[in-house]
C-alpha cells in the first residue's frame, strides 16, 4: 500500500476511472456472449483476451486524454478543487456515453448479427422509419429510464471517488515526475496494443477460429472508427437490378432470379482421380508484363521465368481489375474487383466476410505465406476469416532473417514455404505473396555473389519500362526467386503432382511508348493492370499460349476446373478452360469476353476485350474507344457502333454489380 501511496494520487484517481470503465467494457462482453453464444459453443478465453486488448485501448485514450487536461493548472483537481465541478460533469458523461454505445451495440448485434459500426448513420436518412421501427422494437422509455439511473449512479460514484483522492495525503518524492512518463508510455503502450510493426487492429479479431469470435472479441468504439470512412460505401439496387439481365446472361448463371439478385454458378465434376493434385498458387509482386522477357522486352529480365512459360499454359493477355498489391490479393482471393474508393476493400470491415472457391478444395491443408506481415492493409482479416483452416506464416514464423520493412527475402521465402511443403503428407493449396520487386528494392548480400547485377544506360533504361538500375535488378532478382523455388520444388515429391499457377498483383504505369505494344496500353494506363498469368506443371499439363483475354478474377475457377474440383462460384470469375462456353462466347456475345478494369487515380471504369478496350471516366462522363490490335482508330461501321453501345451497358452493370457482390458475397 506504501507503494501505490508514492504514485500521484492524480495518477491514481484516473487509473482508478480506467478500470471501472474497463469493467463495465468486459461485463458487455459478457453479457454479448451470454445473450448470443451458438448453442453447444464452448466458452472462449481467445476472444475475451482478444477483446480485453481492445477495451484497454480504448479506455486508455481516454485516461490519456484525462491526463492531458489535468496539465492545465485550473482543470487538475488536486491543485484546483474547483475543478471537481468540471469532473463531476465531464466524468459522468463519458461514462454515460460509453454505456449508450455498448447499448447500442447489443441491439445492433441483435437485429444484424454484426458489432456496431459506422453504417448505423445511414439510418440517420431515414431517421423517422428508423424510430418508429425502434419504438415498435424495442423498450425504449424503459432503456432512457434506466440510463437516467445510471448518469445519477454514474454521478454519485464518480463523485465520491474523486472526493475521496482530494483528501488523501500526498506523499512527495523526487522521483515523482518519472510516474508521469511512465504513464504516458503505459497508455501508449496499450494503444498501440501489440508488439510488432503494426497496431492492433479490427482484422486481428479475425485471427480467431469463427466468425462469433471475431465479433465477441470487436470493441464497438474501434469498430465504429474503423468503418467510419467507409460508411457510404453501398450499391445502388436500382441500377444493380436494372443491370442483372445482362450479367446474368454475360455470366451465364444457372438459375437466374432477378427478385434475389442470384449470381451462383455450380459446376460439378466427376471425380476421376484417386490423387488430388496440389496447388500454390504465387502471387507475383508488380509483375508488370511489359517488362518481362515474355514480352520480348530486350533487356531480357526473366529469362527463366520466360522458359517456364514456354513449357506450361501462359496466358499472355490477363489483366488485373485494379492497380494495388491489396486490391490484386483481394481479387484473387474473392474473385470480385476491388472497387472500393478511396481505400480498399480489404480495409474495410463491412467487406470482410467473403466467399472463395479455395474452400471448395475439400481434405486439401491451407498454406498462406507472406515474406513480411499480414497486418499490412489488414490483408489477416480477409485470410483468416475466409479461408477455412487456414495456417498463415508471416515473418516471424521462419528462419530467415528480415532484410528490409517487407520482410524476409523472397528467395528465403519461397525456400521456407518448400520446406513446410515438402513435409506434407494430404493435398494442399498454398498460396505464396512475394514482395522484393517493390521499393526499396533490396536485393541480399548473401545472394550477390550468385545473382550478378547488371547496369545499362538511362536512356536503356527509361525507354524499356524502368527508372533505375535498382529497380530493373529488383525484377531480375525476383526471376532469380523463381528460378530457386522451382530448382528445389523438382527435387520435392510432391512436384510432379502440383499444379504451379503464377498472377502479377498488378502491373506498372509506363507514360512513354513500348514499340512492342499498341498504343492502349501506354495512353490509356493498361500497362497498371496487364500480368503475365501461368498455369505450370509438366507432368499433367501440355505447353500451350493462349493470346485470348484473362483476368485476376479467372485465377481460381480455373485452379478449381484443372484440378478437378467442384465448386460453387459466386464471383465475376470464370473457368478459362471451359472450351465450350468459351467458343460460346465468342458466338454469342459481341466482343467475346472481356477483362473489367477500374483505374482509381483516375476514376475511370472499362471493358478490355481482345480486339476492342471500351473505358468511361467516372467524374467526366469522358468515354474511349480503342483498339487492342493496333495503333489506328477503330472504324466507325454497324459493328462497331453496335459493340460500343452494348459495352457502355456492360461495364456499368459490371460496375454496378462489382459493388453489389463487394457487400454481399457472404461465405456459404
């Protein structure tokens, strides 16, 4: 007791205020999981130790802020007593509006099986219907009765707390102002709310193994915040349904209903094999096609990525739906474009509960690696929390040392996830993230004797598709990556049953021009989303270029036709060795099938098809009309004018139900 006597007593008084608001934060938690815990669930100490952290951030922002204003001489109450007359009301009221959110939260949780968050002031728009549902719902002069109880309980305790500290003796010691800083770093500390690179975030409640975890753990203040800027974030039905004809038909659902908005495609497929084939799947950082010794770029910079695509199913014309490592992982993962604005989908926690086909590999063992940390663009909650029986290694999960703020090496990257691999005895689908071919381009000591860095001219170098030498030998070295993963999978049992599918996350703008490209790619931005996409495995695959249109989205419906897996696709993706429909295609529709893409710097939306790129800005109303073959205009005839009439509609309804899907592709 000596001891706490020789702590301020001011320190005392507000630790003593963070606690019981602490309390009352996990009796809601409680009471959350008392009122909604699925029947047979047992309890979960995870997500109470999970939400307790959250809690304590919240509630030392405020001791923070307490502590802030007691630095002003007429508002600190052991100086000025005066000042109890501020905290008797100030105290109270944030006790007050602390419960008014834990209330509202519980409701919330109640009607819509989500934790508050920032969506609940849309109904401020129809703020009469939202009372009156309300009114009809709910006990509501009961509930203002019994908040008017707690202000004056709030009052009476706060009160005689405070009482109670102004008349304690205060010791004085020399050491009393090393108490404060060590306060400040204690709140700090518990703001930050984890050791690491990154704070604590809403996405690590979904490191948790069920969705009634994640939400028992959320805090309904973060989770407010957390969705504030993306509150508006809608579809607008009207135009969704005004637009569902036409993609019900372009995506050939199978049983269309324009009342429930239906975008399910089933495939079933016989089970032929007695072995399951494995999967990993690499996701290829700024793996800009134009740069590439596929595209005939003559500074020759992935030759033995060059050799792999000459002897698997190279796709020479995917595009990505948007430029951004973040919006590239969520395409692949969801199969739906990104088109959230201004920040990604992936950051947003309306968004975060998303169906993806991975789940239909049934009996196969889930692998994510990831060089650095998934709390970047809080990419962990759209894995975890989708993924199912996901086993996610990041950083510190390896050997290798970090090398730089994305992390480890990609070469030691992909020789730790070979070793896991290797040990596997049940199928797999594993997906590697690499990283190195991105600022600050770091290429590792322990690799410069075998990795030879080369140097070219500036005028080489700018006319090419690159900004510096560093940058070209970063893409080199990530060929070089490659070249090491594939030499150490082949020794591995498992590779001559692994189907090896390589995506670029997104490509690069080049402002200049490639004379190896139409001019769509330079002036229209092209070059952001255009990646090379392989298919690779020698032992079940015949070689084969394929010049048709792909995109990002098309990466696991595909996955799942080639390895024989039936699956039910909610997504804008498509199988691209589906021979048939795709012939079908090209009879049917005019244009054939098309890649969307979404430039948000700016703001424009468009078709790429393998002939035509039709593109409207979203600001201006400004559309284009391009070829994909050459250089000179596209000729105004009745096709021509039919297929750009007709590409107006489909890139607004794609848009429109891109957005729609982003909010409602729930996991089944």
């Amino acid at each position: 007791m000596l001891f706490l006597q020789k702590i301020p007593k001011l320190l005392r008084w507000i630790f003593s205020i963070c606690f019981i608001l602490l309390l009352v934060m996990t009796f809601a938690r409680f009471i959350i999981y008392w009122s909604f815990n699925p029947p047979g669930k047992a309890f979960s100490g995870s997500a109470f130790i999970m939400g307790a952290r959250y809690d304590a951030r919240v509630v030392c922002i405020i001791g923070l802020v307490i502590m802030l204003l007691c630095a002003i001489p007429i508002l600190h109450p052991f100086k000025n007593y005066a000042a109890k007359k501020f905290w008797n009301i100030f105290i109270p009221f944030i006790f007050l509006v602390q419960v008014l959110v834990l209330a509202i939260d519980y409701y919330h949780f109640d009607y819509l099986h989500q934790r508050l968050n920032a969506t609940v002031l849309n109904y401020l728009q129809d703020a009469g219907i939202s009372f009156n549902m309300m009114w009809q719902s709910y006990p509501l002069v009961k509930i203002a009765i019994t908040f008017l109880l707690l202000l004056l309980l709030a009052r009476y305790v706060f009160g005689r707390l405070l009482a109670y500290y102004q008349h304690q003796y205060s010791f004085d010691t020399r050491k009393r102002s090393i108490h404060y800083v060590l306060a400040f770093l204690l709140f700090g500390v518990f703001i930050f709310g984890k050791i690491g690179q990154f704070p604590l975030r809403w996405s690590d409640a979904y490191t948790l193994s069920d969705d009634f975890k994640a939400n028992l753990a959320l805090n309904p203040f973060q989770s407010f915040l957390s969705t504030l800027n993306f509150r508006n974030t809608t579809y607008d039905i009207k135009k969704v349904r005004a637009g569902y004809r036409m993609m019900a038909s372009y995506l050939q659902v199978n049983n269309p209903d324009s009342a429930k908005l239906n975008f399910t495609r089933t495939y079933t497929v016989a089970d032929t094999t007695n072995s399951k084939p494995n999967i990993v799947l690499v996701i290829c950082e700024s793996f800009s096609a134009y740069k590439s010794s596929m595209y005939n770029n003559p500074l020759n910079t992935t030759p033995y990525f060059n050799e792999l695509c000459k002897n698997g199913i190279f796709f020479d014309r995917c595009f990505t739906p948007a430029y951004g490592t973040a919006r590239g992982v969520w395409a692949t993962i969801t199969g739906i474009p990104d088109v959230e604005s201004p920040k990604t989908a992936s950051r947003n926690p309306n968004a975060v509960d998303q169906q993806t086909i991975i789940n239909s590999f049934k009996g196969y063992n889930n692998f994510y690696f990831l060089g650095g940390s998934a709390t970047w663009a809080n990419i962990r909650g759209l894995l975890t929390n989708n993924i199912n029986n996901l086993k996610l290694f990041e950083q510190d999960d390896y050997n290798a040392k970090k090398i730089d703020v994305w992390g480890i090496s990609d070469k030691n990257l992909f020789l730790e996830a070979n070793k896991v691999l290797k040990q596997q005895n049940n199928p797999f689908f594993a997906i590697i993230q690499t990283a190195d071919n991105h600022r600050p381009y770091t290429i590792p000591d322990e690799d410069r004797d075998e990795f030879k860095l080369l140097s070219f001219s500036t005028d080489s170098l700018k006319r090419f598709g690159f900004e510096s030498n560093e940058e070209m030998n970063a893409f080199r070295y990530t060929d070089f990556c490659y070249q090491k993963f594939m030499e150490a999978a082949q020794k591995e049992k498992y590779f001559k049953n692994t189907i090896f599918v390589f995506v670029g996350d997104h490509g690069i703008r080049y402002n200049g021009t490639l004379d190896y490209f139409p001019k769509a790619w330079t002036e229209q931005g092209l070059t952001c989303e255009h990646v090379p996409l392989l298919f690779y495995a020698p032992a079940l695959l015949k070689p084969q270029r394929i010049h048709d249109v792909a995109s990002q989205v098309d990466v696991l419906p595909s996955i799942a036709s080639l390895a024989n897996i039936s699956y039910s696709n909610n997504s804008l993706g498509r199988n691209l060795f589906d021979t048939i429909t795709n012939m079908q295609y090209k009879t049917t529709y005019p244009g054939g099938k098309f890649a969307f893409v979404i430039d948000h710097d700016v703001k424009s939306i468009g078709l790429v098809g393998n002939e035509y790129y039709y593109l409207k800005n979203l600001k201006t109303g400004k559309e284009d009309f391009v070829s994909m073959t050459g250089n000179e205009p596209v000729p105004v005839n009745t096709e021509t004018v039919f297929l750009k009439e007709y590409l107006q509609k489909l890139t607004d309804s794609y848009y429109q139900t891109a957005q729609y899907l982003l909010l409602n592709n729930k996991k089944q």
